[in-house]
C-alpha cells in the first residue's frame, strides 16, 4: 500500500513537471546548465530570472541525460528517477542496514516507508538534486553496512560531487573508519579524472567558473536556511518578541561561525565515536551516518526545507523504534512527528505569522533525532555488556 503511494508521488511529480515545467521547480537551472555546456559556454553564468547553477562541473554528467531532452520530457523523467532513487535507498537501508529492520512487522515497515515519503516529499517536489543526493548517500550507507567499501565510497563520492556541502557525513564516516576514507578519496579522483578525460580544458576551465562562484557566496545567508541558527533567532524573539517577524536573515555572529558548528562537529564524531564501540558494525554504521546527517542540517551551509530529504530515513527509523531508546523514547517520536508533519506548515521565507516556532520545527526535530540517538546507541551498548556478561 505505503509502496504505492510513492508510485502515485512519483507520477503526480512527472505530471507535473511536464505540464508546469517552469512553475515551482528548480529543473530549468538544471535544463539551462546542460545547455550551456554544450554550446560551450559556463553554466555558472545567470540565465535570465532563473537561479544559479551551484553544482561542481563533475555532476553535469548526473544532469546531461535529462538536460539533453526537451524540458517538459526531461523534467518528467528527472522527477520520476529522483523519487525512485530516493526509494531505492531507503529500501536498502531498510534492507541491509537499519538496525533491527529484517524482524521489522509490515506495520512498522509501512510506517517506516510512509514518514521516509512524507518528510521527502517537499525535497523532491520542487524537482531540486536532493533526491539524487539523498539516494546516493543512503545507498553509501547500505553498502557500507554490508562491508561492501568499495561501492560503498563511490556512491559516496557520487552524492559529495554532487553537493560539496554535504562533506560532514562522509567525513564522520572517513573518521570513524579510515580505511573507508582512503577509498572515498580514490572514487572521488576517478571519477573527476573520467569526467574530464572527454574534454580536459574545457573541464578545467569549468572548475575555474565553479570555484569563482563559491567564493562570491561564501558567507551568504538567506531566509530561507533553516537550521541552528534558526532555531536561535527564533528562541530570542520568543524570549524579546518584536514587532516584525524574526529576521532570519540575520547573518551569521562572529562568535557563531566557525567556532559553534567546529566544536559541534566535534562533539558529534566523539560521542559516535564512544557509542559505537558497543556496537555491532551495521548499527555504528547508521548511528554514525545518522549524526552526521543532523550536523549537516543543524550547522551546514545553505540548509533549506527541501535539503531535509537527507534526514527522511533516520526520522522514519526513529519513530519506528522510539521504544529502543529507553527512557528517551518520546524525542524518537517527537522527532518523526516534527519531520512527516511540521515540514508542511513550516516552509516559507519568512517566519510563520500565527505561530513563529513553526519556522524552527526541522531544527527542532534534528535536536530531538539526535537526543535519540545517543539514548539509543546507550541502551544498545547496555544490552551488549548485559548479553556478555550473561
């Protein structure tokens, strides 16, 4: 039943982007950049009123099979493959790497299915690279928890080329096993020496452009990020409330960024670190990714609605297995709920006018994911030391 939904989604999606292929959608950025390249010019360059292409000159390739099509076609395909690869990956973590999933009853895997769907829909709706990335990263994770390293890292390798932004949780993974890290930076080599092997210069050439658009907007904050400071912003009008909405636009504080996010950076690969030593391989693998996954969108760049796809799973598993984490049940639950449920009513650029912790929900609900995850990692490893000693 739940699968079928995510048919409906998917075709709902193709048909929409078919009959309204420049409404509400980010394929045109996408269409326009294949375009450029293949007339020889940068895809980095603005086109008209459209945004700007952001993605390194590797991922072109991940884009060049739809951007070639006329647009209505090609954003048809390219929502139905983001929908299915996203599916495709939650159903291996379901398969090979969610702790506890093969025992799973068809309730609690159709729960799993449904939130995974629900906190996903809003970053596969606007036809946006997060369903791409997001497949990628969990079918990384699948495989990683099925010792398979080499595949592993270059689907890995695949979503980092796609989105640089997203380095903390291969990086958590590189830390937490080193091995694994070295085969990351062999895929990532050969895989932007074989995109260039067509044209080098042209290739090179195009690195130039993308690393002259990072630097212009590096720094950059924009309403629309929600994250950490978010929440912030958020908290200090609760507590000092104004007459306008929060400012969430309000740049970074000096005393914020970096030092904030680096030692929460830290803090999350230790106490992973810690956790998993109790351990079975598979767990520690999403433990791991997991906490990873909510430092990205607690204190990355540029996280929007859309870029919470990448928790859909770990919320979905959260949820499912609330009782696992002991006394700290209820964050499991009301972590799944904020995703599959708040992420509806919380999107917008600015605050939400009848009820502003609205605009704070997804940060919320990584603050409580990742309350989650240590009480589970703590009862896990309790349960191993209690097994052992028995």
């Amino acid at each position: 039943m739940i699968l079928t939904l995510w048919v409906i989604f998917a075709v709902a999606l193709a048909v929409k982007l078919a009959c309204w292929p420049h409404k509400h959608t980010v394929f045109p950025v996408y269409h326009a950049a294949v375009q450029a390249a293949l007339a020889g010019d940068s895809p980095y360059d603005r086109v008209g009123e459209l945004d700007l292409f952001r993605y390194p000159p590797p991922s072109l390739w991940l884009f060049f099979p739809f951007g070639v099509l006329p647009i209505r076609l090609g954003g048809a395909l390219w929502g139905a493959c983001s929908v299915g690869i996203t599916l495709w990956g939650a159903l291996r973590l379901l398969r090979w790497a969610l702790p506890g999933a093969t025992t799973w009853s068809d309730r609690r895997v159709a729960v799993y299915l449904l939130v995974t769907l629900l906190v996903a829909s809003r970053g596969l709706w606007n036809a946006q690279a997060n369903g791409l990335l997001g497949g990628f990263i969990f079918l990384a994770v699948a495989e990683m928890a099925r010792a398979r390293y080499w595949l592993s890292s270059f689907a890995m390798a695949a979503a980092l080329l796609l989105k640089p932004t997203m380095l903390s949780v291969p990086m958590l993974l590189a830390a937490w096993r080193p091995s694994w890290g070295v085969r990351l930076l062999a895929a990532l080599a050969a895989i932007v020496m074989l995109t260039a092997v067509p044209a080098p210069k042209q290739s090179a050439w195009l690195w130039e452009k993308w690393v002259e658009h990072g630097k212009s907007s590096a720094g950059e904050r924009r309403a629309a990020f929600r994250d950490a400071w978010t929440l912030g912003l958020t908290a200090v009008d609760l507590v000092r409330p104004g007459i306008d909405d929060p400012p969430l636009e309000t740049p970074y504080a000096r005393w914020y960024y970096p030092a904030v996010p680096g030692a929460f950076a830290f803090l999350a690969l230790g106490t992973g670190w810690w956790l998993s030593r109790n351990l079975q391989p598979q767990a520690a693998v999403c433990l791991m990714a997991a906490l990873g996954t909510c430092w990205m969108l607690l204190f990355g760049p540029a996280i929007e609605h859309p870029t919470y796809l990448l928790a859909a799973p770990w919320l979905g598993w959260a949820l499912v297995s609330a009782n696992e984490a002991g006394r700290w049940k209820s964050s499991g639950l009301a972590a799944g709920a904020c995703g599959a449920i708040l992420l509806f009513v919380a999107g917008g650029l600015k605050a939400n006018p009848f009820f502003p912790p609205l605009s704070a929900s997804m940060p919320i609900a990584m603050v409580l994911l990742s309350a989650w995850l240590v009480a589970w990692g703590l009862e896990q490893g309790r349960a191993g030391d209690q097994s052992a000693v028995s």
